[in-house]
C-alpha cells in the first residue's frame, strides 16, 4: 500500500499527457491526408468560416475562389474541412460537376 500515491500519479499522467498527446497525432496526420488531397474544384471551408472552391494549388498556398471571379491566396494550414456543394452535386476528379442522382 505504501506504492499507491506512486501508482495513482502514474495513472494521472498517462491520462492528462499520453493519451491527449496520441489523439492530437492522429489528428495531425487526419489534417495532413486531407490537404494532400486537396485539388483543383474541391469546395472547402477555412478555419476563419470562409467558404470558397480550390481554384489553384501551389506548394504552401493554394488559391480559393469565394464569389465567381474573386480569388484569393490562403496558407494550405487554413483549410479546416472539405466540405459537399450546397447544390446536390459531387466533386469529380476531372473538375466537373454531376448530379448527385447520377443523371447526365
């Protein structure tokens, strides 16, 4: 019994630093495959709310159109999510749009 304060301190740390430490890696590599998945025509959302469609990929930046001609620079860190078109239509990978019912 004289160990237990020893056991419960161990057990104290493990929970308040291994185990948020393993979930905020694995939520860094989440964050990692889904920028490298970004392409031209994905609509995203960035961490400030704002949402626009990928218009352009550089190698730290990518490029987000907001309204149809208006375009501007993000870091590729500021993307927060990809998010689904509002319109019922899917992404594709050759940048063109379908309905989602899959009709043409």
């Amino acid at each position: 019994m004289e160990y237990f304060p020893l056991i419960m301190l161990a057990l104290l740390a493990v929970v308040l630093f291994v185990l948020p430490a393993r979930q905020r890696k694995r939520m860094q590599e989440q964050n990692a495959a889904m920028q490298a998945a970004l392409t031209v025509g994905t609509p995203v959302m960035t961490t400030s709310g704002l949402h626009g469609t990928v218009a352009g990929l550089g190698e730290t930046t990518l490029d987000l159109e907001i309204a149809p001609g208006v375009v501007v620079t993000f870091a590729r860190q500021a993307v927060l999510e990809v998010r689904q078109p509002a319109d019922g239509t899917q992404v594709v990978d050759d940048d063109r749009s379908r309905p989602a019912d899959g009709t043409v």
